[in-house]
C-alpha cells in the first residue's frame, strides 16, 4: 500500500474513528462514528446514494456519518475493505466479484458472473436468500459484514477502435476486474485483462497503453472517458453491483436497535438508488453521443455463446447447482 494511503488510515485512526467498544469510557448515548469510503467519483449513483445514507443515519441522531469518495481514502477499493476487517468503522462498496476473490467464496461470483444475473429487479430479495445468508456468515467469520447489493450498471466495452464482434477484442488490451470474473472475460473473448486502478485508466489510454476498459457508462461519462475512446459496444456483460460491507467489530459493537436502523436505512437506498442509476443510463449514453462517441448495437448472444465454455468447464469453480439455487431462492 503507498504510503500516501497509509497516513490516510493514519489519520482515520487519530480522528476517532476506531470501535467506540475501544473506549470504555465512551457515554452509552455517544454518537456512533461511521465513514462511507468509495472510489467512484461524488456524482455517481453509488456516491449519491453513501451521501443520502449518512444523512439520514445522522438525523437520526446516533450516528456520525461521513462520506469520502473519489478514492479520498484510497483508490484501491481491496485496501478499503481490507482496512474495514481490520477493525476500523467504515463501510466500503465492493462488488460480489472482488469480494469472491479477497475472501475466497467461489459462489459469490455467481452475482456478478458474465449473463447470469441479467434483471435488476432481482436484487430487491437478494438479501432475504438462503444464499446470501450463508455468503454473509462466511465473511463475518473473515470480519466483514455483507449488508447489501446495490445495481450500478452494466458494464460494456469503451475502446479506441470499433468493437462489434467478440473477434474484435482480440489482442487488445482492455482494463478490466482483477479478479477470476475478469481473467476468465478476458479468457474466453481474447483480450487482455490489464487490472490496474480506475485512476490509472485514464492516463493508460491516453499513453496508449491502454486500449480501453470495460465499465459500467455512469463512471465512463463521470471519467470523461469520451475524451480518450470514442467506440463503446453494448455487451452488457456484467451487472455490475456495489457490494456494501463493513467491519465485522464495528456492526457487532452496535446495539440490536442500531444495527437494525443501520441495516434498514442501507437496504432502503440501495433499491432507492438502483432504480435512480436505471433510469439515469439513458442521458449518460446521449451524452457520450453528444460527445463523439458510436456506440454499436452488438449481438449479445455471440457474446454469450463465447462465455459458455466458462460455465461448462466450471472456471469460477461454482458449487454443483448453484444457478439453479439461487434463481429458485430470488423467485421465492
């Protein structure tokens, strides 16, 4: 971790934002210190929703919510949630994807796994699943609390030149998930995944050295991405979801009645918020028209029949069943 990130911590840990359980001598009434911390730039849903979530956590008045986003702690959302199951009082948007790989759940990639999860009116009660339940015990054991999932998008192809067969892709060098949903995207569609931080995407293919990224379009528009690529091929390969969690010690020092508030007021803005970043994708896709950029109508399912030797040979290593479960639990 650089060392910019750790006097970040540093300075997360001096201004009070430990356990409140650390301090015996905390009143019983003390306001409950929490931070929200994020990568995506403050007017991405994601960010909006973190902010809609610390006010009302704060009119409540038992908590002291505050919000850092656009990698303001750090920009590597790993390190965040590494940071969080080491004790400290923040909640971090992950994605099912990265926690899969970090805390080494092969089944929880099944949520963020290329034309699974395809509606995202299907996360509405997600949480209430056995699976989900289960995905939430084996992190809590890891230290981390698994609240909720949040859609954010999905996640298409910008590059510097014309995409509109899988054949496309071939050679180029994509930025993409550094994990096994990302390696095995690349794996079977031919490019190649280059797993760097969002803040180095940028920069990358303005050097060249980068021949774009696949990411959902809020975060493209808000990275002024149309500035360096101006092809975008809607594969929509990914619903893309923010995974929130937070310290294990943290949730568990909080009374029954706070967690409880705490949880409600999470699971309430992301729905709130989910539907707010649908509805908003079609001015963001106008305005990287307006932008200069073409976006082709691709054929998804020459996408999709190129993912499926993924599912046949089993890379994301998922349990025997395990789409057919949780299709069944999402229907209940």
């Amino acid at each position: 971790m650089k060392k910019s990130v750790l006097y970040s911590f540093g300075a997360l840990l001096l201004c009070g934002m430990m356990l409140p359980s650390c301090n015996k001598k905390a009143a019983s009434d003390a306001k409950i210190p929490v931070t929200f911390a994020g990568t995506e730039a403050a007017t991405t849903g994601q960010s909006r929703m973190m902010q809609s979530v610390a006010d009302k956590l704060n009119a409540t008045g038992r908590f002291n919510a505050s919000v850092q986003v656009a990698g303001a702690l750090s920009g590597d959302t790993d390190a965040l949630v590494t940071q969080a199951k080491l004790g400290i009082s923040l909640v971090v948007p992950s994605d099912p994807g990265r926690l899969a790989s970090q805390f080494k759940i092969p089944d929880m990639n099944i949520l963020m796994a290329p034309y699974i999860l395809t509606d995202p009116a299907m996360l509405k009660k997600l949480p209430d699943t056995p699976l989900f339940k289960e995905w939430q015990a084996q992190l809590e054991k890891q230290g981390i609390v698994y609240i909720t999932n949040m859609y954010n998008g999905f996640r298409s192809f910008y590059t510097t030149t014309p995409v509109k067969h899988v054949s496309d892709l071939s050679g180029l060098r994509i930025r993409g998930f550094g994990n096994a949903i990302g390696n095995n995207l690349a794996k079977y569609l031919g490019f190649a995944n280059i797993g760097i931080s969002w803040g180095e995407v940028f920069p990358g293919i303005q050097q060249k050295t980068l021949d774009g990224c696949e990411v959902q379009v809020a975060t493209a528009d808000g990275s002024r991405l149309y500035e360096v690529t101006k092809n975008l091929a809607l594969t929509k390969h990914y619903m893309l979801q923010s995974a929130f969690v937070c310290s294990a010690a943290f949730y568990n020092s909080m009374s029954p009645s706070d967690r409880e508030l705490f949880t409600k007021i999470m699971r309430e803005a992301a729905l709130e918020y989910g539907a707010i970043i649908q509805k908003e994708e079609d001015g963001f896709y106008d305005h990287m028209k307006q932008n200069g950029v073409t976006i082709s109508e691709v054929d998804i399912s020459e996408f999709q029949k190129a993912i499926d030797p993924l599912y046949k040979n089993n890379d994301l290593g998922f349990s025997a069943g395990l789409k057919d479960r949780l299709f069944k639990e999402l229907a209940q």
